[in-house]
C-alpha cells in the first residue's frame, strides 16, 4: 500500500445546486380533508356499534323511517356528498400552480 493521497475533483455545478433552496414539501389539503371524514364517520360507527344502547337507538331509528323521512336523508346524504366534492374541487384548483412548467 502507498501513502498517497486521492483526491477527487469535484464538478463545479455540483456547487451551484447546493446553494439553490430546495422547495418546500407540498401541502395536499384534498388528502387531509378526506382524512378527517374518513375519521369523523368512524368516530360516528364506532359510537353507535360500540354500545348495546347505540345499537338499540340506531334499530330503533331505523325502524322508524318512513318513506319520506328515508328519502329525504337520501337526498341530504347526496347534497352533502356534492357539497364536499365540490370543497375538495376548489381545493385542488387552488393547489395547482398558476402556470405549469413547460417542458
């Protein structure tokens, strides 16, 4: 073995983008949204599913729906629906860069 000294030559770009920032992490506020109703409807299940007086009062509601009261939840559950993917929508929109980088 020598005592001789390697040295490597180090590319001069490679300097330059080092001093470049690197940017930040995106926020992806659509995947949290969806996130925290996945979160809510389970704390919601697991509320009702997780005691016998929960299962009682959910049977019981049930068993009380009449047609219109069923119908009109139904169409509550679509306006709902609607309404979050319509929030989720403008989410994206605003995420999205003003002008996308050519090439």
């Amino acid at each position: 073995m020598s005592d001789e000294t390697v040295t490597i030559p180090i590319d001069e770009t490679a300097d330059a983008t080092a001093s470049t920032p690197i940017p930040r992490p995106r926020i992806r506020w659509g995947a949290i949204t969806w996130g925290l109703i996945v979160t809510g409807i389970a704390i919601v299940v697991l509320s009702v599913a997780g005691s016998a007086q929960g299962r009682g009062s959910m049977a019981d509601f049930l068993g009380d729906l009449t047609f219109g009261s069923a119908s009109l939840i139904l169409v509550l559950a679509l306006g709902v629906t609607v309404l979050l993917l319509g929030l989720l929508a403008v989410i994206r929109r605003a995420q999205r860069p003003a002008h996308p980088p050519v090439g």
